[in-house]
C-alpha cells in the first residue's frame, strides 16, 4: 500500500529524505530527522511487525476551514493491534492547531479500535541509542556468520551469560576481532543479545547477555 499523501520535492532548504527501512526491507520517506530516528527505533523494536509512512487522510473542519491530517505512522505490532504514531517535537506539542490534530488522531483511532499515540524526542532520542542502532545496523548481513554468532553465544554461556565485547574477542581465537564484533553487532541487534544502548557508547567495554526467554 502506498502512502496516502505524495511527497513533493521541495526547492526551500528543508530536512526531507528517506531511510533504508531494515525491517520493511524498502525506503521509508521522513519529513523531519525526528520522523527518520523514529524509523529507527520501529526497524529495531521487536514488537513492531510493520509499519506504513502517512497511510491514513483524516479530513476535519477548524475555524471553519476543510483540513486534512495525514498522521505520520501505522504501525502493527506482534499483539494484532494497530497504531498510529504521531511524531512531533516536543515544543510543539502545545501548539493549538496540534492540539486539534491529536484530537482528530485520538477520535479517528477510538472509532476503528486502534491507538493513538504522539512521541517526542525524549521518547525517540535517549541517550545515545540512536546513534549506537546506526553503529548496529550498519553490519552487514554477508558479514555475519551462523557458525561465528553460534560461538559468541556458546562462549557468553561459559562465561556465565554476560561479559563484556573485550573478554568475548579474547576468548574467541579463532575468528579475528572484527569478525566477532561485526557478529555480536548482528546478534543485539536482531535481539538476541542484550545490552545497554541509552546510557554509553558501544565500545569494547559494553556488556552482552543473553536475552531472557
């Protein structure tokens, strides 16, 4: 399904692109670096089944005017349920005309038994997980191996399920560091592995776990 509003090209300097969506597996279209780290965290989510950019027209009527909203995201998630994300900045969450938009958002969804939901940066933009999924998802699937990730977990399980980057790569002689890092990279990412992405930078001295079942 296409996106229900076509974006137009825009001669005025604006933050307009699209992201390389490694869940859809297509490119997503943003209108804001806020919309394109949003992105991000639905391709890493696990909850997140799929997700479609301004799917939806909602037509409404302020001070007497005909307006159309095109909220900025459907997305389905593992509970069958739908929803539909509205990305704004969080300065702008008090103006009136978002204000009534919310409301269109909220009423649309409440009548078609989806949520409605309005994330801001402090939701989108914690600490430094943005920028460590843009370390993680830079891997390389033909740079991963099956035979590699099977031993960064064997080896984490003899270490007692968590150790840091460092102490795998030490314990793990026969691949070469780059190697095991780009696996363990590939294994947090896709959620088998745990690790703290808000409160540092990846580095040698994150700690892995295995996820709990």
């Amino acid at each position: 399904m296409e996106a229900s509003r076509k974006i137009k090209a825009s001669s005025k300097l604006s933050f307009r692109g699209k992201h390389n969506s490694t869940k859809m597996h297509r490119m997503i279209p943003w209108e804001s670096t806020l919309e394109r780290d949003f992105i991000k965290l639905l391709d890493y989510d696990p909850t997140v089944l799929s997700f479609k950019f301004q799917p939806e027209k909602i037509n409404f009527v302020y001070k007497g005017k005909k307006r159309k909203y095109f909220p900025d995201f459907l997305v389905l998630k593992n509970d069958m349920k739908k929803y539909i994300y509205e990305v704004k900045a969080f300065e702008k969450i008090e103006d009136e005309e978002n204000k009534i938009k919310f409301q269109v958002g909220m009423k649309f969804c409440s009548e078609r038994k989806m949520k409605y939901v309005v994330v801001t940066e402090k939701d989108i933009r914690k600490g430094f997980l943005i920028e460590n999924l843009d370390i993680l998802s830079e891997v390389r699937l033909d740079s991963t191996s099956r035979k590699v990730m099977n031993d960064v977990l064997r080896t984490l399980e003899e270490l007692g399920g968590k150790a840091n980057i460092a102490t795998l790569k030490e314990s793990i002689i026969q691949f070469n560091d780059e190697e095991v890092e780009s696996n363990i990279y590939h294994l947090v990412y896709t959620n088998q592995l745990k690790i703290d992405l808000i409160s540092a930078p990846i580095s040698d001295e994150s700690f892995v776990e295995r996820m709990s079942n």
